[in-house]
C-alpha cells in the first residue's frame, strides 16, 4: 500500500486474510503515521504481518509483491511516469496494480 495514508484499504485486507500473506505500508509523510498505526491496531488481530515504513519506494527495493496499492498517490508525484517504471519493477511476474486517483490532468 503506497502512500497508505490513514490506511483507508487495510480494512480489505483484512477481509481477506486467507490470501494476504503481509501487508506492507509505505508513507512518506509523518502526519498521517500516528493514524495509520492507530488503524492498524485498531484492526487487530491480523492472521498476517504488517509492515509500516516511513519512507518512499526505496525502502523496498529489491522486493517483489503480488499486489500494489496506489490510493490518490500520482497526483502527489513529481514524475508519474517514472514513479509507475519503479513501482513496475516491484510486482512479481503477473502481479497488479491497484490504483485510484481523486484529480484528472490533461496530459494523462
């Protein structure tokens, strides 16, 4: 879940804990962290980990996922192009992106 903010999708999750094998949270800005935690612990007991990062995409260089989360997240990146490129080399082979978007640009 990139930019996971206050963890709106982790409830999903849940949902579906008999095919979510960890979650891993990813938001850069600190004044959302306290409300995400305070989501996830509300949430609990989870039959999978959870992971937060405080941080961007590099925090997970190198990893490989199933599914990727993009909630309002291109609108606040300087380089959709080049940030969807990374986010491209973080999903296995037949993996997914998940996105929503709040705001349309003409240049899309």
């Amino acid at each position: 879940d990139v930019g996971a903010g206050a963890g709106a999708y982790f409830k999903y999750a849940k949902r579906c804990q008999d095919c979510v094998t960890e979650y891993v949270s990813i938001e850069p800005n600190s004044e959302l962290q306290g409300a995400l935690q305070q989501e996830v612990s509300r949430m609990q007991p989870c039959e999978f980990p959870f992971r937060l990062h405080a941080a961007g995409l590099e925090v997970v260089r190198g990893e490989q996922f199933d599914r990727i989360i993009l909630g309002n997240v291109l609108c606040e990146v300087d380089d959709p192009v080049s940030f969807l490129k990374t986010v491209d080399t973080l999903l296995k082979p037949g993996g997914r992106v998940y996105f929503s978007e709040h705001v349309l640009d003409s240049g899309w």
